[in-house]
C-alpha cells in the first residue's frame, strides 16, 4: 500500500467507554486523493473512530495525524481542512437550500461564493436550491449536507453512513458524487458504510474493523489478491461436467441455477472450454468471477472471531 503522502493517520488509538475498549491500538493510513472505504460490523468501532479523527473525542492513548501533523498543535488549522457528514444531516427545513449553505458559510468563514460550486457539485440545479428544504427528498437532503461538507473547500471529506436510508436511485447519485472528488475535486474521501456493494464501486482503499482492532487495511486489489478467482459454467451435462472437470484435477462445486463453479483462475478458461467441448458436452455459459468485497469481508471478520 502506497502510504507516502497521507491525509489522515492514527497511531496505536486506543480509547474506552468504561469497561467497554471502542478502539485498540488502531492504526491507519489513508492516502491523498483515495476513497477509503471504513467497513466493519454493527459496534466495530467505526463511529468512534470518526469521532477521534474529527476532534470530537479524545483518545485515551495513541495519536490522531491530518495533512502530516498531530491534530492538537493546531486543531482549529486542522480541522478547517477537513469536511463531515456524521449521523444525520443538520438542516433547518424551513429555509432553502441556498439559505442553509448561506448560514453555513458564516459558520464555516467561507466565502458566499462557494455555494455555487458546491450546488453544482452535489447536482442541486439553482430550482431546488431555492426550495424549502421540508419539500425535498431524503436523497436531495443527503446532497444538500454534502454541498455543506464541501463548503471551504476540503481536502478531507469524513462521511459515516453516507447512504443510509437513500432508495436506489438516491445511492447510486451519491455514489457517482463521492467517485468523482478525487479526480475531478482533489478531495480525498473516507466514508464508513455497511453497503458493501457500493463502497466496493467507489472504494480505492478499505480498512475492515472487528471489535475496535484493525485487521485488514490496503487496496482492494491486495484484499482480494490472496483469494482465487472462479469460473463459473453452464452445460448441458452437469454431472459428466462435474466429472471430467474433477477428473482433470479441478475442484468444483455447484453454482446458481444450475451452474457449476470451478475454482481456477481466468486463464483457465480456454483449456476447461476445450476440455468439455471435446468430451461432446455443450457450453452455454462461461465467466470468471473474481470475489466480492462482500466475500472477502467476511472471510476476514469471521476468521477474526
């Protein structure tokens, strides 16, 4: 993992909560201009760890780093640096969209300028800006807040649960948001989600917590470099299939609708072809599938238990 120009960074955090350790020795890394991916179950420990990265909590040891320096010699500098989205987005439903940007701009010492930047950034056309923020979706909401995190104009974009609650449609306009800060906005992006699905279509990097302790963090290339690709197919003879494939030396295993999953890597694909094609078995189907973020992480958090 290529660490050498960091954004945000921790150093053997620990903190509790009485009897309750919400963060061990946590130590993480996250590059400029990445989208980091912050997995972990239900009480990982993810919020918290959020909560440290923003200033919100103290550790009870170790160390928070933003931009190359430790977050109390200067704090205030820090954290002007950095935009959030943490639980629900706090709007005032009576004022428009523009007007709940213009209050945050006082709030924030940010120019009145920004707001349409940030408009156009989170796909709030001018007409909804002028809304009440009571008529809008809760799609519409969760942009209308990220409009508000960009305000400044951060290099660290901090969101817990971005998606949460949005319909499809609302997810996957968020989603294309959050992919194009990097490259088109030079703004580096950790979020925490448990859609996994979604983080795995925007995600650079991922860290997976369990229990408050780190137990995997990289790109997803690395996460899934240790687990085998599969090819998946469909014929006309499952069971002769299944048996010339064994035959050869192939471990398989049944697959949806009938399919069968042979675990072998993509430049497998050809010779299985052949090798079925040439025993008179027809080949209607056949794919590699590579594993899913959903996969990996449970293979990991589970082996952590």
């Amino acid at each position: 993992m290529d660490v050498s120009v960091l954004v945000a960074a921790t150093r053997g955090l620990h903190r509790s909560f009485g009897q309750t350790l919400a963060v061990r020795n946590l130590t993480l890394a996250v590059p400029e201009r990445a989208v980091y991916g912050f997995l972990g179950p239900n009480g990982a420990g993810k919020t918290t760890t959020i909560r440290l990265l923003l200033g919100l909590l103290r550790p009870h040891s170790g160390s928070v780093e933003l931009f190359g320096r430790p977050i109390e010699e200067d704090r205030r500098a820090a954290l002007a640096r950095v935009g959030s989205l943490v639980e629900a987005p706090s709007l005032y439903p009576h004022l428009t969209g523009r007007e709940n940007l213009e209050i945050r701009c006082l709030l924030r010492d940010a120019p009145k300028s920004e707001i349409d930047r940030v408009l156009a950034i989170a796909r709030l056309e001018d007409g909804a800006a002028r809304r009440a923020v009571r008529g809008y979706s809760l799609g519409m909401r969760q942009r209308l807040a990220l409009a508000q995190a960009l305000l400044g104009s951060p290099q660290l974009l901090i969101l817990d649960e971005p998606t949460n609650g949005l319909d499809p449609a609302g997810i996957r306009e968020m989603r294309e948001l959050l992919a194009a800060l990097p490259g088109e906005h030079g703004v580096t992006v950790f979020l925490s989600s448990h859609l996994l699905a979604e983080v795995e279509q925007v995600a650079t990097h991922v860290g997976i917590l369990s229990r408050g302790t780190l137990l995997f963090e990289g790109t997803l290339a690395e996460l899934h470099a240790h687990r085998e690709e599969r090819i998946v197919v469909g014929v006309d003879r499952p069971a002769d299939a299944r048996a010339r494939l064994a035959g050869a030396g192939f471990t398989v295993t049944p697959a949806a609708n009938g399919f069968l999953r042979v675990a072998a890597p993509a430049r497998e694909a050809a010779p299985i072809n052949a090798l079925l094609v040439g025993a008179g078995i027809a080949v209607h189907h056949l794919a590699v599938e590579r594993p899913s973020l959903e996969e990996a992480f449970m293979e990991v958090t589970e082996n952590s238990c």
